[in-house]
C-alpha cells in the first residue's frame, strides 16, 4: 500500500490578528487553495453588509448563546469588541475524527482555548499589519465604525499584538499576494512535519517484518566528518 494514502488524523490551523489586519480575508484564501474547512463561528453580533448567516457566521442571539455555553457547546469562545463569538466542539471533534483540516479565524483568546486543548494538533498563526498607520488607514476606509470605534480597536490592537509569542508563524501582510503565498508555504511544511508524518516511517518499518527469523534492523549511523 501507498504510504501517502495512509489516513491520518486532521488538523487545526488557527489564523489571528488585529481588527483590520486582513485575517478574514487571507484565511478564505488559503481555505480555497489549500482544500481547509473553514470553521463559521457563532456570533451575537449583528451581520455587516454582504455577510451570509451560516456561510460567514452563524448569527445567534445573546440568549442563543448563552445557552450554548451552559452546555458546553463550544470548543472556544471569546469576548471580542463588545460581542461573542464561539466555534462549536462537534464540528472541530468530527474534523479531527475525520482527517480534515480545518482553519480558525478567530482572535488570541480563541487561539490559546484551541491550543490548550489540542496542543499537538494545532499551528497557530497571527497575521501582523505593515504598521500601526496602515491599520488605523485600512480601518477607516472600511467605513463601517465611527472615529471613537476606531481608536477602540487600535487600542485593542496595541494589546492583541503583545500576543504574538502564543504563535508559531508571524506573517506580515503589506501585500496580499506574498502572505497568501506564505501560509501555504505553513500548511503545507505542518502537513510535512515529523508530529504528524511519523505514523508513515513507522509504517514503513513493519512492512515485510520478519519477526520470528531473527532478524534485526540496524540504525543508520553517520560518519564522522573530519
């Protein structure tokens, strides 16, 4: 048999970052070229302009999600901005069950819950802006916040990004194109890392085992170089 049509268990991408630096927009395309299921989160906030319920979020109520916390329903959720969001458990259990790789767009609180509780099976990812100024540009030219929100969440920013050392990859997005091409670039060294392609050496090694003859499998030992 194939070794690289071994099933394997999934994995948890987490992608995060201050409020404009362009996490959305860069996990949707990575999502499409690298085949992740997009994880749509549950929100309480209210929907902006063009956004889909169940597609871009799941838009529930406060009650609604109050709820779902009492009983237990969400693999993480976090207070941001004044509004809730949260991933719900099932859908991340069944990915990993499954051997689908699933991605977060979800901020640093969500991004430590997730690690806690699948420190093996998740990368985590914090997208940075080019500077503090094209934050504050690009989030005024969303238009969808007065100047007092805006300073709220450069504020926030300033604090999100002391964060950054809960990550393993820092990819800065001054252009669009080249930090897509770097979370590739991470999807697909993770796919390729010892944690989780080790199962198909040791694959490798109980083929045509001959346990019983005595015979034994010697180590590979380099020679010294002078």
């Amino acid at each position: 048999m194939n070794i690289a049509q071994t099933r394997r268990s999934g994995m948890l991408f987490v992608i995060s970052s201050p409020s404009g630096a362009g996490k959305t927009t860069l996990a949707r395309m990575v999502a499409d070229s690298q085949k992740l299921v997009f994880s749509v989160s549950y929100t309480t906030r209210a929907p902006r302009p063009g956004e889909r319920d169940g597609v871009d979020y799941k838009f529930v109520t406060d009650d609604e999600f109050s709820r779902m916390v009492e009983r237990q329903e969400f693999a993480e959720w976090a207070i941001v901005h004044g509004n809730r969001y949260g991933t719900a458990v099932h859908a991340v259990n069944r990915a990993l069950e499954d051997g689908t790789d699933y991605l977060f767009d979800i901020d640093w609180q969500g991004g430590q819950q997730i690690r806690r509780q699948w420190p093996t099976e998740s990368v985590l990812v914090f997208i940075l802006p080019p500077s503090m100024a094209e934050l504050e540009r690009r989030l005024r030219r969303r238009a969808t916040d007065s100047p007092e929100a805006i300073q709220r969440r450069l504020d926030i920013a300033k604090r999100e990004l002391q964060h950054y050392g809960d990550y393993d990859y820092l990819v800065v997005n001054d252009n669009l194109d080249r930090a897509h091409q770097q979370l590739n670039a991470i999807v697909e060294a993770a796919r390729c890392s010892r944690a989780w392609c080790a199962h198909l050496a040791e694959e490798l090694l109980g083929e045509g085992s001959t346990a019983g003859t005595g015979a034994t499998v010697t180590p590979l030992v380099s020679a010294p170089h002078d």
